[in-house]
C-alpha cells in the first residue's frame, strides 16, 4: 500500500457519516402535482422554515411525518375574489383548500387598516386592492361605512365626477397602493357615473404604478347600448390605450348567454399582446346588495327576468316587486342572490383554457366555502371536462401569474417546487367535495386532509387546529415608478 492510499483510507475511516437533513415537516408518500413544471409523481416533499425545500423519491426525515399515500399533493388554492375576510370564512377557504384568499375585485376603503387588522389573526393568506368605489364615494363626501363595499345607488354612484373629484380620486388610490394594495380594484356596474375617461384615468394609474386592474364591468345583458359585449370591449380597450394589466372579474356572471362571446374578445386581445385576464365561479346564481346601483331602472330588462329571480339568502324569499322596491329604498346592505345564468353556459366558461377559478366569496352564498371542492369533484371526477392537472392550474398557478409581475412575492405561490412558499394543501381526490348549497352556504367541503400555510399546519387529518393564524399579507412592491 502506498504512503498515498494509506492516507485515503485513514481519512475514510475517521471521516463522520453524513447526517440527514431533518426538516420541520415531510409530506410522504403522495401524488405531487405541480401546474407549472408538469410534475405527476409519488414523491416525498420537505418542509423547512416556510418553504418547499426537498422533493425527492428518496426518504426524507422530519420532525413532523404526514402520511400522504394515497392523497394528492398540491400548490393551496389562491382565491382572488374573496370578498368576505373574517375568520369564519377564513375556515371555510381552508376547508376549500384556499390558502391564500384576495380582496381584489372591490378592494378595502383603507388598506393599511385592513393590513393591521388582518396581522396575526389570518388563517391564511390575505392582501388586497385600493378600492376605486370607496375612493369616489369619499370623493363625493359619503365615505363608505361597513359592510358596503360599493356606496348605496345614489349621487356618488350615479353622477359624473367632475374634475376637482377626479383628482381627490386619483389622490386616495395612491395613498393606496402606498400602503401595501395590489392594484386598482373597480366596480364599474356599480358606479354607473363614472365616465369613460375616469375609466381610462384610472386604468392609466394602474398603468403608471405597474399594478394591475381588476373591475366588475359596467353592465350585463344584450340590451344595447350597455350590452355585456359593450361592457368588455370599454376595458378592453382603456386596457389597449394604456398599457394596463386588466383582470375582468366574474365573467360568467357579467357576460351571462354570451359568455363565450366575451371569451373570444379576451382571446383576441391576448392574442394581440395585451395582458388581459378574467376568472369565474361555478354557480348559476350571483349575489349582490340590493341597494346597489346594479339594480338602477332597467335591470330587469338588461336581464331578462322577473323579481321572482331574486333570493334572501338566509330566508329563502323570492322576492315581489313591492319587496324589491322596499329593500332597494332601505339605508342597510342587503345582500340578494340574482339568478339569471344557466347551467350549460356556466359549464362551458369553467372548462374555457383562459379562466382561471375565482370564487367571489361572500357569506350567504354557496361560492363562499365550495368554490374549489365543486370544481375538483364536478368538472373533474363526474364530467371529466377538467383534467387535475388543468382544474389545479386554473387554481393555484394562473393566479399566481396574475400577480406575479407587479407582486414578486407571488413568484412564490402558486407552485410545488423547491424554493417555493409552503403554502400545501392534500387531498383525497376520491372524496374531495363541496357540502354548501343555497339553502346551507356555510356547511364546509370534506376530502381536504392537511393544510400548511406559510410551513404551518392548518389542518391535519381534516380537522381544523385550534389557535393557529399563519396567514400573512402578500406583500406589494408599494413603490412609485
């Protein structure tokens, strides 16, 4: 043996074994499913200080093993139309697989408010838009008092702006987006007032502040002018003319029988370069307050329907128009279901390659806890007109796309990858389904078995754990140009 090899394997010998990385949690076992990189395989996944820091074939050690055989792993949910932000809808979402829920169609009348409250007491994600329906309804001197989102039907909804209130606009959206918003978030059915050029102004804000624009469009049906047609192609366009990204929310509710027709004008856009996006919920009811100025003169005629479309949801009554006249005149938020879609065009939006799910979630309304669960076990177990690879897509990666340009944080979501935030959720696809109806909206999906927001474990076994809020803001960029 030479002096050389004698000294190799001296140091073999007296060498320590390599020591296995433990990580705080192991996932073991389980389909892995990511949207992004196509993978599909049993794998094990290592949990450590919030992020996804192993997949691997191989056994991982952890301080805490979750047995995932079976059960399929996958990105959370993020919902970016999730109106109600409390903690008893918080549960819900969790249930739904939703770990990370966004105010962003209406946006909060003051963001740094709802930052500091939500801190600490989330259970899951949370983060939010400036709110261009409060900033006006400020503007005008009636300042939105909870729980309107949008100002009652009257003068801050109805009239024009002029141009002193344009600029008091313009001025409270970007103490907004100063303080942590995401975007701009506009509901233009309910601020009838607001002219096509305080669309455009707002639309170039987004545009000057690199966020995106999400908005509610200004009207429904195919009565013209005011069609769902016309009312895509306005944001469509002031999205053209000024370089804004635009998200149109809902569009199987504002576009209705001609939901398709509306799909292509978003394809064509984005088939001429512009960033153009939209989502949908799986429910051929909306729901709505029934003070708002959606139900000015002539919604019964854009829509085609009788009062009898409209629903309490706690009570179930259909309404009368002495009803209807009654509850539109009263001070307080009412808020009604409006039935007016079918379910073939729904059905047919939701298997659309473009959409992304979003559950414009509010309590009262099935959409609020089953969003998710009704889409794994309808369109993909019993219709088959999802694949789980697109139904998981169209859930977790699509919107995280939506935001990642104007959020870098959002790079993060959305993802089963290494590096990626641990926000986690397990299945069992065989039994994943939604429990909420019209009559009972807030009975929660079954089938969810763990939960891990931000590296914390939600829910283990399918079962809630008590006094744990993991949830954290998604952080903005919250800079000027």
């Amino acid at each position: 043996m030479t002096m050389r090899s004698f000294v190799l394997l001296a140091c073999l010998v007296v060498a320590p074994p390599a020591i296995a990385e433990t990580y705080d949690i192991v996932l073991e076992g389980g389909r892995v499913m990511d949207p992004e990189s196509g993978t599909d395989a049993i794998r094990n996944v290592g949990i450590a200080n919030g992020k996804i820091a192993r997949i691997s074939a191989e056994p991982l050690k952890g301080t805490q093993v979750l047995d995932a055989k079976g059960l399929v792993v996958t990105p959370g949910f993020i919902d970016l139309h999730q109106h109600a932000q409390d903690v008893a809808s918080g549960r819900l979402k969790a249930f739904d697989g939703v770990t990370t829920g966004l105010e962003m169609e209406i946006g909060v009348p003051d963001v740094a408010a709802f930052l500091r409250q939500k801190q600490g007491h989330s259970l899951i994600n949370y983060g939010t838009t400036a709110s261009h329906p409060a900033a006006r309804a400020a503007a005008f001197g009636a300042p939105l008092k909870d729980p309107f989102l949008v100002a009652p039907s009257g003068p801050a909804t109805n009239d024009p702006a002029s141009p002193e209130q344009l600029l008091a606009i313009e001025k409270q959206l970007r103490s907004e987006l100063d303080a942590g918003a995401l975007g701009i978030g506009m509901g233009i059915q309910y601020t009838p007032g607001a002219s096509r050029l305080e669309v455009i102004r707002m639309f170039r804000l987004a545009a000057e502040r690199r966020v995106p624009v999400f908005t509610h469009v200004r009207s429904f049906g195919r009565v013209e002018p005011g069609s769902s047609i016309e009312a895509i192609s306005e944001v469509i366009g002031a999205a053209a003319i000024t370089g804004a990204s635009l998200q149109i929310v809902h569009i199987n509710s504002s576009c209705l029988a001609d939901g398709n027709e509306c799909l292509a004008l978003v394809a064509g856009a984005r088939a001429r370069g512009l960033d153009v996006t939209t989502e949908a919920y799986p429910y051929i009811a909306g729901m709505t307050t029934v003070n708002s100025a959606l139900f000015n003169p002539g919604w019964r005629e854009k829509l085609a329907v009788s009062y009898e479309a409209l629903q309490l949801p706690d009570s179930g009554e259909r309404l009368t128009k002495e009803r209807f006249d009654t509850l539109h005149a009263s001070p307080e938020a009412i808020n009604v279901l409006l039935f007016a879609n079918t379910q073939e065009m729904v059905d047919s939006v939701i298997a659309a390659p473009l959409v992304m799910i979003a559950s414009d979630g509010e309590d009262g309304h099935p959409r609020n806890a089953g969003t998710f669960s009704h889409i794994l076990a309808r369109y993909v177990r019993e219709r088959g007109s999802l694949t789980l690879m697109d139904a998981l897509r169209k859930m977790s990666l699509m919107p995280a796309q939506r935001l990642e340009r104007s959020t870098p944080s959002a790079r993060g979501k959305g993802r089963l990858q290494e590096g990626a935030d641990a926000d986690v959720i397990v299945f069992d696809p065989r039994t994943i389904a939604d429990r909420s109806t019209y009559k009972a909206p807030r009975e929660t999906s079954v089938g969810m078995k763990f939960v891990i927001v931000g590296g914390v474990v939600l829910i283990d076994r399918g079962a809630l754990v008590a006094d744990r809020f993991p949830g954290r803001a998604v952080e903005s960029l919250s800079t000027h140009p």
